[in-house]
C-alpha cells in the first residue's frame, strides 16, 4: 500500500498548505488562556488611567506624568496615546517577550516540537510561521490598548477635534488617522524585539529562560539608552525610537523621523531573524 | 511501490551511522541499519543503548555525525520532505499540547502536514481516534489524559494517514498489560495491510512474539540483527531433565556420553546444552540406562539468553 503523492506541490499549493499551518498556530496562539490574559490585562490600562483621571479630574497635576496624560480629560482620544506610552516601557515588551520566548521553546518543552518536524514541517516555514504569529499577537496587544482606550477616552471625555504639540487644531477624523499612525508605529516598533524573543525561544528548552532573557534585552535597551555618555550607540537601540510616535502629533510629520526608528527595527530584525533561522534549521532537536 | 531507484527492498536502511554529542560521549557507533520491507523489525536494547538517538537521526531530527540514512529508499535529511509524509512516528513518548483535546491535538498535526487533504481531515482524525479507542475521549484536554490514553494519541497521531513505514519508540512504555496486547494487535494489524513497522523496546518480551526481524543495540553498537528464527538459533537449545536426586550422577554420566555439553543442576532438574543431538535420543538414553525419568523439556534459546551471550550481562542491567 504506497502512497503516491506528488513530492514537489505546486507553489500554490504549498501556500494553501502554509496558509492552512499558520492558521493553525494563529489558533494556538489567540486560544490559549494565558495570552488572552496578557491581552486582558493590557486592555485593562486605559480603563484604569482613564478610570484615575474621571475620579481625580479636580486635582491640577498639569504637566506631570507621562506625556499626553495631562491632556485626557480635554479630549478622550489622547487616552489612546496615554495608555500606550504607559505600557510601551515594560509592559507591552513583558508581554510580547512572553509570547515570543515561548514560540519555538514552548513546543520544545511539551515535545510537541519534534511530531511537527517530523510532519515534516520544513523548519524555515514553522519558523516564518512562528514569526507571524507572534508579530500578530504584537499586533494584537497594541491594539487591546488602542481599542479600549479610544472607547474609554470617548465614554469618559468625549472626543473632540485634536490639538497637535504646536497648538495646531486638525478636525477629529484627522486625529484619528493620527492615532492609527501611532498604533502602526508602536506595533512596528515591537517587530526587532519579536525577533530577538524567536532568537533566544531557539536556543532553549526552557520557555521562562527565552522569556526572561527577551524582556532583559528591552530592559538593558532602556537602561543604556539613558546614559548620556552612550549618546553614540543610542540611535541603535532597540527601544530607542520607539517614543518618535510624537511626531504624529505634529503638524508636518516628518516621515524620515518615522522611517530612521522603523529603519533600526528592520536591522534588528534582520541580525536577530537571520541568527533565530540559521539555529533553527542546524540544532539537534533531542527535546 | 513506485519504484524510484533500486534500493527499494529495505525500508529503512543505514550506513555508518554515528552520533557523537558534543560531551564526546558516543551515543550510537557506526550502526549499519537494515529493515527488510514488510518486516516487523523489533529494535531491542536497554534504556541508554542509543535506540531513541537513532530512531531521531532515522527522521532527520538529529544530525548524524557520521553515516547515512535511507528511509523508503529516499536519503534523509536531504529528501525528508518528500519521504516523511509517508512515515509515522512515535519518538521518546507522545507529546501533544495539554490544554487541547485530543481532537483538537490530531487536527494540529494534520495542519501542519502540506500533503494531507483538508477536506477529509474531520474523517481522518476521527478514524484515528476510533482506531485506537479514543473516540469517547476526543473532547477531553490532553492534560486530562491516563498515561496510556496519551500513547494511544501518539500511536493516533501516525494513524492519521496511510503509511509504508511506521517507526514507534517504545509504544508500549506506561500501558498496562491490556495496551500492551492492544499495540501488538495494532503493531500486527498494520503489519497485515503493508506497513513496515521498526518498534523498539527495552522489554524484549513485550515485543519478541510480534516480530520479524530483530536488531539488538547494547551501548551504541547494534550487536546483532536479522530474521528473528537466526537470531534466536544462535542462541543454546538446551535440554531440561529432570530426575530423582540420588539419580542424578548416574544421569550426568549419561549424558556427558551422549555428547552433551557440559551439565548444571537447576534446582530439581539437570540442564544441559543440546548441541546438535536429537532430543528424543536423550530419552532414550535415560530411559533405555534404567534412570526413571521424571520431566523432559526443550528449552529454545530466547532473545534474552542471546542478549546476555553477547554482552555477558542482563537486559534490564545494561548502563
């Protein structure tokens, strides 16, 4: 009894089938309860910041606080930029950290790893897979905060036309287009950390370990980039572009700024991609 | 079959096949691999014998570092792609993820497979299920899962499509002696309709009676391997006697003429190592010297007397 199958499918056919494996993981990854948690939680934030201000709104804390939080109460949708700029430090890293260190060394430490490669998978395309799975959850978890932000900030302060950091005043559609620019921005901004969390999720056994070491990448990032006396390195940070997302708020936006922190992402993407493929496809998978 | 160059009449064939961890340690050395297709190929060796290493290397999971592997013909890791598809496996125990059902589990595999149909999936999956007897536990999680309903999943899992070769690593390990018969009957079944099956076991006696062929692994090196029936006969055929104490003696004598090798006592009964002499002239013998004969047997060598010949110890001992 053979099974005569044709070994080389046809490209279209080997896309359906990649299409039908990343649906696949696309389910694992929004099924799981604990990455539902994390998105949760971090759609909890503008509730709780905008929950903060509705009661305190009496109190003048001008100009304290993270950036835009000042201007929540005048007009909602800056709860969206808020809650976004509270959370991009360590809580939105902590949690994609969390789903890309668990990627690949996840299925290592159930087993699960070795039934796909012997499918067989092709261990570039589970990888590619793995990657947009997570980048979809990064996705995914700027936009819980996004979301609940925008409606929280409408429910609590209505929203109103936008006034940009020169004092410019764009009508309300325009400011929203300008919001998305910035969900983009900092959802782009997580792909060089999504790949630095594949990389590590390679090399272990031990999700935690990926896990733990993803989020000291951002950390460390965060530390270096406030030494003055490592201004040369700065620019190349992983993190330290991410707070450009101001520029949406001026009346030009000067795309080159844009383009030079999502330049840097695409480096460590690249370095930290190649390094995640080339282990990938060579280690012995004795798990 | 379809034939695709000449080495088509083993299954799985190795050349040298070596594996040296980066501790220096040699897991398997220089083993060269032969599954005749359509045999039953019992893979037989204590834990730590280099059984796992090997059936890793067999699917590409591990690189060799040294030797060659032929699945089906077809050179691994280099043809994987192709060959894989039509091989089922079960390495080191069944992995699924714990927080899906068994259902959900099977249809994750199935989706990472480029050559499986979608659209017979639901039959697929839950022929694979019915196959092994889980069914009625399709919708419980993985997690909830007895020990041997989880290597009823793991043998599921390469049920999912018809295969020409079946590679299972201890399939037996954590079933009771009800699943035990139950994987046999599978590991027969599959057998029945084409499949070549290699199955490794620590426990040769769970395994033994299904094979074919036989591969003996003792500290890396595949000490032996062939049809079962040679193996076995390398073994000593050795004659059981049993008589009254105070005969003993004189049946010693009796057969140290025969041509017997030499004698032991074994509780109540003499033993000694037939040789090439016929059993029924040993009665005769006895009987015929006025020795009254109380038990005669025949005992054939088992894999696990040639085992300890050829390693001077116990199976289960071994590392």
């Amino acid at each position: 009894m053979s099974l005569v199958e044709a070994p080389a499918a046809a490209p279209a056919r080997r896309g359906a089938a990649t299409a039908r494996l990343l649906r696949s993981e696309l389910r694992l990854v929004f099924g799981r309860l604990r990455n539902l948690v994390l998105l949760a939680g971090l759609a909890a934030v503008p509730l709780l910041i905008g929950t903060v201000l509705l009661v305190t709104q009496d109190t003048p804390v001008a100009g304290q606080g993270p950036p835009f939080l000042d201007r929540v109460t005048g007009n909602g949708l800056f709860l969206v930029l808020a809650a976004l700029v509270s959370c991009l430090p360590f809580l939105l890293p902590l949690c994609v950290a969390i789903v890309a260190g668990d990627a690949v060394a996840g299925e290592a430490a159930t087993g699960t790893l070795r039934y796909l490669l012997v499918v067989p998978v092709s261990r570039t395309r589970l990888l590619l897979v793995k990657a947009v799975a997570v980048l979809a959850f990064a996705g995914a978890a700027v936009a819980a905060i996004a979301v609940t932000g925008l409606i929280a900030g409408a429910a609590f302060f209505g929203v109103g036309d936008v006034t940009l950091l020169s004092g410019d005043t764009v009508p309300l559609a325009d400011g929203l287009l300008r919001a998305l620019g910035v969900v983009a921005y900092v959802a782009l901004s997580l792909t060089g950390l999504v790949a630095v969390g594949l990389f590590f999720s390679t090399l272990t056994e031990v999700p935690v370990a990926a896990m733990a070491s993803t989020v000291v990448v951002a950390i460390v990032s965060g530390v270096l980039d406030a030494l003055p006396q490592l201004s040369a390195v700065h620019p190349w940070l992983l993190t330290h572009h991410w707070l450009d997302l101001g520029e949406f708020l001026r009346l030009q936006v000067d795309v080159s700024v844009l383009l030079a922190g999502l330049a840097v992402q695409a480096a460590w993407v690249a370095i930290f991609g190649t390094l995640a493929w080339s282990r990938f496809t060579t280690a012995d998978v004795s798990s | 079959m379809t034939g695709a160059g000449g080495a088509t009449d083993s299954a799985v064939r190795t050349r040298g096949l070596t594996k040296r961890f980066r501790s220096g340690q040699v897991g398997v050395d220089g083993i060269d691999l032969l599954v005749p297709r359509g045999a039953v190929y019992g893979f037989l060796g204590p834990n730590g014998s280099g059984k796992t290493t090997t059936i890793r290397m067999l699917l590409g999971l591990v690189a060799p570092t040294a030797g060659t592997v032929e699945l089906l013909g077809a050179s691994v890791p280099a043809d994987a792609r192709s060959v894989l598809p039509r091989v089922g496996a079960l390495v080191e125990g069944p992995a699924f993820h714990p927080y899906l059902d068994g259902r959900a589990n099977l249809e994750r595999l199935d989706a990472a497979d480029a050559t499986a149909d979608p659209r017979s999936r639901d039959r697929r999956v839950g022929a694979a299920l019915e196959r092994v007897g889980l069914a009625a536990a399709a919708a419980k999680r993985y997690r909830q899962y007895s020990l041997g309903m989880k290597q009823r999943l793991g043998l599921a899992a390469t049920l999912l499509r018809p295969r020409d070769l079946l590679l299972l690593d201890e399939p037996t390990n954590g079933l009771d002696p009800q699943g035990t018969r139950e994987v046999r009957a599978l590991v027969r079944e599959v057998a029945a309709a084409g499949t070549t099956v290699l199955v490794s076991s620590h426990l040769l006696s769970e395994i033994e009676q299904v094979c074919s062929h036989v591969g003996i692994m003792s500290r890396g090196s595949l000490l032996v391997q062939g049809a079962r029936e040679e193996i076995a006969d390398a073994g000593t055929t050795e004659v059981r006697v049993a008589v009254r104490p105070d005969q003993r003696d004189h049946l010693a004598r009796v057969v140290g003429d025969l041509g017997l090798g030499e004698p032991r006592v074994d509780g109540d009964v003499l033993v000694a190592p037939l040789g090439g002499v016929a059993v029924e002239k040993v009665a005769q013998a006895v009987v015929g010297d006025g020795i009254d004969l109380l038990g005669l047997e025949v005992r054939r060598p088992t894999l696990e007397d040639v085992f300890v010949r050829l390693t001077g110890e116990g199976f289960d001992v071994a590392r």
